[in-house]
C-alpha cells in the first residue's frame, strides 16, 4: 500500500485525486504555485508545497522540482492528472529512475501512441479499424498527390507528432496540396520538433465518441463503455456524455473490441481512452490513444459505478483489476457540463477574478468537481475550467432535464462563465434529439449565442417550460421547442436535413 502520493497537478483534477487518497487512507501532498494559495487543492490536501512562480514552466511543469520533492517527502508515487506531465514519457523514466512509482501507463505505451504514424501502423496490426490513408510519413509532394488521388479529396494531412487538433490541414484538390504539404511541415516542426506528416482521408461531420478502457500490469484489460464527445469548440469540449445515444448494443460490442484490442497493441496498464470518429452510417475509425486520466472521466464512472482514480493507484501498487467485464452495465445516463471562466459572447474570451460569489447546485444525481471556492482566484495562467458539473439519471432526458435544473441552481459572481451558454446549448433541439456531431457548436453558434434574437432561455421560465416539455414528451423532443417558441420553426428549418 501507498503511504503518500503526490499529486503533480492543480485545479478539480488534483481535487478528484486528493479525494480518493482521502478515502483509501493515503497521505495527498499537493504542490501549488503562486497563483494558487487560495485554490481547493491546496487547501484540501493533508499536505502542500509551494513549488514556484505562477508561470507553469516554474511550477506544475518544473520536473526537478517536483520529483526532488516528491523525494523528499517521502512520497511512494506520483499522479500526474492530466495535462501537465500526464502523457510526457521522459517524466515517467526520471519518476521510476528516483525510486517513485508512476500513476499511469509506461514510458513505452506512452511513446508507441506519441508517434500517429506508428499508433496507425500497430493498430492495422492489430485489427482496429483507422481512417484510409497512410501508416508512415509522406516524402515529398509528389508521392502524396498520387496517394491522395488514391485517397481521394478532400484530405487531411496531418503532423506524426500532432494530435489534439494541433498540426492539421484540409486539403481539397491536387493543386493546393505542395504549398499546404510544406506549411504543415513547416508548422510541425516549430510547434513538435518533427516535420513528419501523413494523409488521412478527411472525414465529413463526424461524432466524436471515445470508449474508456482500464487495464493492469498482469494483462487484464476491461472497457468501460463509451462516451459522446461531440459537443466541441476548438478542440475544447463543452459537454460530454455516458453511454452515446446513438450507439447500437452491436455498434457497442465492436467499438469496445476495438478498443481493447488498442490497449493490448501497447501493452497498456492504467486507465485510458481510445478516440474514434463515426460517421453517420456508424462506421468507427481510430483517432488516437490518450494515455492518461481524463477531463470526462466521471460520466463513465456514473453509470459504471467505478472509481477510476482508485483503480488507477490500485493498479499502479500491482494489484489486478477489481472487477471483471460482466460485473459492469451501463446504468442510466451521464451528462458532464464543462464551467469555463470565459465569455461566449466575446469569442469565448477567458475571463479572471476572484470568485466573490461561488455556489453550487446540489440535489439527486448532482456531482460537482470543482478546483475553486468561493474567494479564490481564476487566474490567467492555466485553463480556464472552474469547475466540471456532472449529473446522472435514469435516462436521457431526465438527465437532460436535471442538467437545466443544476445550471439555474449555479450561481457564480466575479468571473463570467459559460453557464448561459450551456443552458442554450443543452435545451436546444438537436442537443435534445442527439441529431449533432462535431461541427455542432460552430455551425450553430450564432443561434446558440445571446445576440440571436430568435430564440431562447433569456427568461428563467424558458428552462422551467423545457423541463416539463421534456419530462411530458420523453422522445419527440423537437417539439420542446415548437412548445416554447410558438410558431418559430426556426431551428427546424435550420437543423433538420
Ligand atoms: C480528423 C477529422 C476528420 N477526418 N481526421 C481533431 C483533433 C484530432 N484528434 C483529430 N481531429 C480530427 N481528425 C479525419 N481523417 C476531424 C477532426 C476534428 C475533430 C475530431 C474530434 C473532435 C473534434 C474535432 C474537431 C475538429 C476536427
């Protein structure tokens, strides 16, 4: 057993991890920067260290320190959170090299899924489906004209090193591909160190949906079911989902074969996620591998009943996964509301403060991880996520239902947030009707802002009229918005093929 860990993060996800030390008796000792002695991790771990200035690369991101003083505190292992060192497989050699043991996967997995171009090539051999195009980097443009007519247009290419939406570029016809091939070579090699790119066929509209996978250091692998993670903006995520609504039990059963079929390419232990796009005939495609915990994880742990932070250190002492695949179902429904300290109306500009006022929503199948409290500051530092709100019923649209009734409970003063924004986002029709994908937000962002004046939730009574639409007519959920709206077929018009 762990008798201290400590935690190399910051905000709601050292908090998540604090608590589960909490709960299995393991000393948390946090670290904190300048711009964090007032935030919740620092308060609520059994132990805090000052570890530098505000700017990251002097704290969160400053190995010596933190491994020196996980030393010298007599720390047993480190979590890493996600962010930060979280998929950095140098940081993995120099913990293990100390002595320390590491929450999270091996050095090795972690630089088999780094490199797209050689995650693409062992996930061919190991049956997992990828999108058409190459397995290794593209020479010079002449070859990539001819295997992108092969192909065929558009394509995308996109950097080896990249991933996260960093390093890519649509191309649509022969003659745009030299000048976009050396511009994306260009940029991968300022933002990764490594100019490799490759061409993936390009992918029209998309879903999003990624299945959590758990697995130990004895080759016991287990999926968690899927989660929708379409609701998007600039590769940020808004909102995610537990399970998908349009993922069939048979579509299920291949994307969670595939999926630990992904993890055993690697020879993966610790918690982790595999990332598919779907199009709209529910064809999957591998995207990438997340070595690491992430931001949504607790929507999978809502309907699964697991504690994946626990299982995490549980797996990293050496111990075999707690429980088997069939002790697992999806239970109900999950919905995650990302809280961003930002401004919709003001291209979605972060916004800082201290939080003079800060309360939460809480009731039935209400959980709230939040890194702040009332009086601390959000700073301009780090991400702005204040906090993630993330509910659970027995079904969607009840989910949908209590994710209105918390958003109206929340009550945040000193920043502006994104709660307006959620709400629009969460009763509108193609929200409601899961007729979306990742261009959702973009495509629709004008109607979904405040300055539409078609539409919607300016007045409290607007979410109270949507509730009761909602929980009258569990299915046709179009109509919530005939019902609200009157005759405005606005959105009818607009969204509906
Ligand atoms: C794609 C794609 C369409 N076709 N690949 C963006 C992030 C990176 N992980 C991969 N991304 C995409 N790759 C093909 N072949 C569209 C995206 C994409 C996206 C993917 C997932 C979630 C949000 C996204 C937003 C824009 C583009």
């Amino acid at each position: 057993m762990f008798n201290k860990i400590l935690i190399a993060n910051r905000g709601e996800i050292a908090v998540r991890i604090i608590r589960a030390c909490k709960e299995l008796s393991i000393t948390s000792a946090a670290i904190y920067s300048e711009a964090d002695t007032t935030a919740l991790h620092t308060l609520l771990a059994d132990e805090a260290y000052f570890i530098g200035a505000a700017q990251s690369s002097e704290s969160y991101l400053n190995k010596e320190k933190i491994i020196k003083l996980a030393k010298e505190i007599g720390a047993d292992a480190i979590h890493p959170g996600y962010g930060f060192f979280s998929e950095n497989a140098d940081f993995i050699n120099e913990v293990e090299q100390a002595g320390i043991t590491y929450i999270g996967p091996s050095a090795k997995s972690v630089m088999m899924m780094g490199s797209k171009t050689a995650a693409r090539q062992l996930m061919k051999q190991h049956n997992v489906p990828i999108v058409p195009g190459t397995t290794s980097p593209i020479n010079n443009s002449i070859e990539g004209v001819k295997i992108a007519k092969e192909i065929g247009y558009p394509i995308l290419l996109k950097a080896s090193a990249g991933g996260g939406g960093k390093g890519m570029r649509k191309i649509s016809e022969a003659k745009e591909f030299a000048s976009a091939f050396e511009a994306t070579k260009r940029e991968a090699l300022k933002s990764f160190a490594n100019d490799e790119v490759y061409i993936e066929k390009y992918i029209e509209n998309p879903k999003h949906i990624e299945v959590q996978i758990i697995a130990d250091k004895h080759g016991n692998y287990r999926h968690v079911f899927e989660r929708e993670c379409s609701i998007q903006r600039r590769h940020q995520k808004i909102i995610e989902e537990a399970p998908s609504s349009f993922v069939d039990e048979e579509t299920r059963l291949k994307l969670t074969v595939a999926a630990i079929n992904a993890a055993k390419a690697c020879n993966y232990y610790n918690a982790g996620t595999i990332e598919f796009l779907m199009d709209k005939n529910k064809e999957f495609y591998f995207l990438e591998m997340n070595t690491r915990l992430q931001v949504e994880h607790p929507v999978s742990e809502y309907i699964s009943g697991l504690d994946l932070v626990k299982e995490q250190i549980s797996i990293a002492m050496g111990n075999k996964i707690s429980f088997e695949q069939n002790d697992i179902k999806i239970n109900g429904h999950s919905i995650e509301c990302r809280i961003y300290a930002e401004d919709a109306e003001n291209n979605f500009m972060p916004s800082t403060g201290i939080l003079t006022e800060y309360s939460a929503p809480s009731g039935p199948g209400v959980r709230v991880d939040a890194g702040f409290k009332r009086d601390s500051e959000i700073s301009i530092y780090y991400d702005p996520l204040i906090a993630k709100l993330i509910l659970w019923a027995p079904d969607r649209s009840t989910a949908i239902s209590r994710a209105l009734r918390a958003l109206d409970e929340y009550h945040i003063s000193g920043v502006i947030t994104n709660i307006h924004f959620l709400k629009k986002v969460i009763a509108s029709p193609p929200f409601v009707s899961g007729n979306f994908d990742i261009t959702y937000i973009d495509k629709q962002l004008d109607i979904l802002l405040k300055k539409s004046t078609d539409l919607i939730l300016n007045e409290e009574e607007d979410a109270a009229a949507i509730v009761s639409a909602l929980l009258k007519n569990q299915t046709k959920s179009s109509s919530v918005y005939k019902l609200i709206n009157g005759n405005n077929n606005r959105w009818e018009e607009q969204l509906y093929e």
